[in-house]
C-alpha cells in the first residue's frame, strides 16, 4: 500500500471521507433519538429511514449522468457544502416533518457524493492499485464507525442532539475545504469531466439515462448482482431502526452502550477488511458475498434471542467484518466489471434500482415489529438473509466480457478489496446494522 499513501490526491479523498464519515456515525444516533423521543415509536423510525433512502430512488440515474459529465470533485465539494447548511438547521425545527424534510435534504446531498467519489478513485489511482486504495477506505471506514458511533453514543447521551448535529456540520465543512484547497493529479486527462462545461439538450441527458440501464441490464453479471442485492435489501434495510428498538427496549440500555454496540462493529470491520486484502484472489466475489451474507444471517439470529449486552457486544464486531467483507468483495466487483466513462452512470443507478425495495423494508420491518414484537421479525429477517445467501452464493456467475482490457476481462476471475456506501460504496443496507 505504500505507493498510495505517495499518491496525494487519494490521501485527499481519503482523508475528506474520514472526516465527514465520523461526523456521519455521529448523526445516525442523533437522528434516532431525536424522533425517537418525539415519537417513541420504532415505526417513526422506518420512515426516518425511507426519507433518507427516496432521494436515491428519484435522483441516481441524474446524479449518475452529472457524474459522468462534471467535475467529480466539484460535486463532492458542493454537496459538502450543502450538507452543512442542512445538518446545522435540523436540531433547530419545532415540527417532527421538518425534520424529515431535512433528513431528505441531506441524504440527497450524500447521493450524490457517493457515486462521485466511487467514479473518482480509479481516475485517480492505478488499475492495480485500486483493490488496496479500497480496502484502505474499508479500514477507515471501520474506524469511523469505531470512533464515531462510541464518541456519537457519549455526545447524544451527554451533551444532547443539538451539539450532535453541529459536529456533524463542522466535519462536512472540514472535508469541503480539504477537497477544494488540494491539487488533483489524474492518470489522464480525459477521464476527468470538464467541470460544467458540457451543455446538453434534455433528450441526450434522457438518452444517458438510458443508456446506463440497458447497458447494465445487459451484462449478465451486473444484472445477476443486482437481482441478488435486492433480494438481501428486503431482510437487511429494516434492521437499524429494529437493532435501535432492540437495544434500547429489550436490552434497557442507554444510548451511550448503544453507541457501544455499535463501534465494535467498526472493531470487526478493521478484521474483516485484513480479511478482504488477504482474500483478493478469489475467482467468484460475488459468491463470497453470498455465502457472508448467509453467515450475517446466522449472526442476526443469534442476535434476536441474545439478552446480555456483552453478547451484543461480540456479535455486533462480527457484524463488522461480515458486512466489510460484502462491501470490499462488491465495490471492487462493480468497479472492473464498469468501464470509465459509464461508471457514474452505473452507480448512479444502483440506488433505484435497489431503492423500492429498500423503501418497502424499512416501512414495513419497524411496522411489523410494533405489531409483532421486534424479536419475531428480527428472527424471520435471519432466516431470509440465510437462505438468500446460499441461493446467491450457489448461483453467482464469473465476470463477463473476458477479452476486456484494464476492466472485467483483465481481471476475470479475480477480485480485490473494494463500500456503500466510501471509495466503492455498497448500497446502505449490505453495510453494518448501525
């Protein structure tokens, strides 16, 4: 890894995710129990979740075409910005609606820097060193969590939501200037957009639009994930607003444990992204995802009938590395199979994509859960997750295209470290249950 930590650009997108990554872990406690205890209702929590998932749904295909047509960084920095500005207001509005309205509003601004940060990394860094440029993020990504569910926990429980949020606003602000004040060096000049210099007529954006989705419904591999991924989406969306009503009701424990929990997760995700640097090489990622996927399952299940906060504790980091695992095996995957100039549209399109579902499991996981009890739907989600695993893992296919140089076909048959969510960002649900 030694040649990245030379490459000055990549130390900038990195250390920008770093920072607005905590600020992120930060927030989700302040956003649970900020309409939590407005509402005390694991319900009010799910359509929390489906605010924050719509604009994906209604915006990936556009973001994904400005992506592929602006400059990647300038988006990144704008969407920053405009984070900020949203983030610092939400303590600050009296009407539970305002708050989603405001939830809605920052998660679109985080739509769009996903896909342009995952675009941007391999203009940036080799072909050959992109799996460990994406481990590398996996690794931070888990020490985000670490550090910002634990430090979010302490915060919400001491200091309250509001100084939650405005630590979270100072960290998009950090990682706006970080961005804007360092040189970018790309490997050619032609795979950086010219930064809104490109003006087109609605009917070639459309066109775009299109484009990307026939183009990924054409690859059988590509088509496959997508098929596999919504099918895990329906059992795992749901499960952070259920873990949240789980620890706090049925375990009785503070918000502070809770960020606990949750930062061991971050704990196992450092193993689990070793892991996924160690496991580079082998030849059918996508049915190393399944078959983890199959072992989060067994997690969850253990998960629903455990009662002891330090068994929350031990299964919430193997949560960690699991979850890593996926991230590092899909990212990469989706990488190599995408060419440069289709990647933001591509990406752009996972979201929705995967969105209906995602939308569907977060409304109705929490409302099950306050009809059944959040025990019960916890298990049932298990076993799905478990026999979708294995279905996947037994039907992943191989690359395709394996003529294709620097992407699929140069790297048929295997796969390196790639994550929703920073450098190859796996769609929300298949990250940790935090």
């Amino acid at each position: 890894m030694r040649p990245l930590f030379a490459n000055r650009s990549f130390l900038a997108v990195w250390a920008a995710s770093f920072v607005s990554g905590l600020g992120d872990k930060i927030a989700i406690l302040a956003f649970f129990s900020l309409v939590y205890h407005r509402t005390g209702n694991v319900a009010s929590l799910g359509l929390l979740a489906a605010v924050q998932v719509l604009p994906g749904v209604l915006l990936g295909p556009f973001a994904g075409v400005m992506v592929d047509r602006w400059s990647r960084r300038g988006m990144m920095i704008a969407s920053d910005l405009f984070s900020t500005a949203v983030v610092c207001a939400i303590p600050f509005v009296p009407e539970l609606w305002q708050v989603y309205l405001l939830a809605s509003l920052l998660a679109a601004g985080r739509h769009l820097t996903g896909p342009a940060r995952m675009a941007l990394l391999p203009d940036l860094v080799p072909a050959e060193q992109l799996g460990h440029s994406n481990a590398l993020f996996m690794i931070s990504q888990n020490a985000m969590l670490l550090v910002g569910m634990a430090a979010g926990g302490l915060i919400v429980h001491a200091l309250g939501v509001v100084t939650a949020f405005l630590v979270d606003g100072a960290t998009f602000l950090i990682s706006a200037a970080i961005l804007a004040f360092r040189p970018f060096r790309y490997l050619t000049v032609e795979q950086q957009p010219a930064g809104g210099a490109v003006v087109e007529k609605p009917a070639e954006k459309w066109h775009d639009i299109r484009q990307g989705a026939v183009w990924l419904w054409g690859r059988p591999s590509l088509r496959f994930a997508v098929l596999f991924l919504g099918l895990v989406t329906m059992v795992t969306a749901m499960q952070p607003p259920l873990v949240y009503e789980f620890v706090t009701r049925m375990l009785g424990r503070s918000e502070g444990d809770l960020g606990l929990i949750f930062a061991t997760a971050g704990l196992g995700g450092l193993l689990g992204a070793a892991a996924g640097v160690l496991t580079r090489g082998a030849r059918r990622p996508l049915r190393a995802v399944g078959l983890l996927v199959a072992f989060d399952g067994l997690l969850l299940g253990l998960f629903a009938v455990n009662r002891s906060f330090a068994g929350a504790l031990v299964l919430f980091a193997l949560f960690g590395a699991v979850s890593t695992g996926i991230q590092i095996n899909l990212a990469t995957f989706l990488q190599r199979e995408t060419p440069p100039e289709r990647r933001g549209r591509i990406f752009g399109w996972l979201g929705p994509l995967l969105g209906p579902v995602t939308l569907l499991s977060v409304l109705a996981g929490p409302t099950l859960a306050s009809l059944w009890g959040v025990g019960q739907v916890l298990v049932v989600a298990s076993i799905a997750e478990i026999i979708f695993g294995l279905a996947g893992a037994l039907r992943a296919p191989f690359s395709d295209e394996p003529g294709r140089g620097g992407h699929a076909g140069a790297d048929r048959g295997r796969t390196a470290p790639p994550a929703a969510p920073g450098a190859g960002e796996a769609p929300p649900a298949l990250r940790s249950h935090a």
